[in-house]
C-alpha cells in the first residue's frame, strides 16, 4: 500500500509503500496502538492512521494542525484512503501523494501537515 508518512521522529514527510497489515503499521509508525481517522485536505477526504496514544505520550509532538494552528493529530501518521466499500484503506496515486506533501508547512525542528478545519465546528 501507498501512503504519505508525517513523521514526528526525524523521517519527514515522505511517500512510502508499506504491507496494510497491522504488525506493518504498527512498525512504520513506531506505536503499539493504531486508530483510523478521517480528515479533509484541500477539500479532499483522506484515511489517517494515526497513533491512538500520540497525544499521550510525554514527548508528544503535534503532526498535524488544523488551518486556523490548533492542534489536530499527534505523533506518526500515514495518510490514505478509503475503499469503494469503506471497509479498508487502499493506496493514494501519485497525485494524491503529491497533493496531500504539498499541504505542509515547517513547524520547529520537523515539517506538519495542514488539514481543512472541521466542518461546522469553530475552533
């Protein structure tokens, strides 16, 4: 499977092939609890697995903010998407690859991703 990493422990943001089995997911994003989320970017829906405990944990490190800079995610993620069933993740093409690194910005030490403010929600 192909997806975007957002990384919080030095690897940065890159495209990245992993097997979508859950022992391979865990490894990639360094965690031992994942959590499926869903998150607009540039007005496109995207499945994000994500760390369930990222927030949690001491060290956290936000990954990802929303347009307004509150904090959305923490700790690794690996954006895909959803199957025609929405009952897995699938790859992204290389336009989504390209669209989804392109909706990042510097933030410290790593670079973060920017997600579409929720809607019907102020923040």
């Amino acid at each position: 499977m192909i997806g975007v990493l957002v990384s919080v422990d030095g690897r940065g943001v890159n495209a990245v092939s992993v097997k979508n089995e859950l022992f391979d997911l865990y490894d990639l994003l360094k965690c031992s609890y994942i959590d499926i989320v869903h998150r607009r970017i540039g007005g496109k829906t995207y499945a994000m697995v994500c760390d369930d405990e990222g927030a949690l944990k001491s060290d956290a490190k936000v990954s990802a903010f929303y347009e307004t800079g509150a904090p959305a995610l923490f700790g690794n993620i690996l954006i895909v998407k959803d199957n025609k069933k929405g009952d897995d993740v699938i790859s992204l093409t290389d336009k989504e690859c390209t669209s989804v690194m392109s909706s990042t910005v510097a933030a410290g030490d790593r670079t973060a991703l920017i997600i579409d403010n929720p809607r019907g929600r102020f923040l």
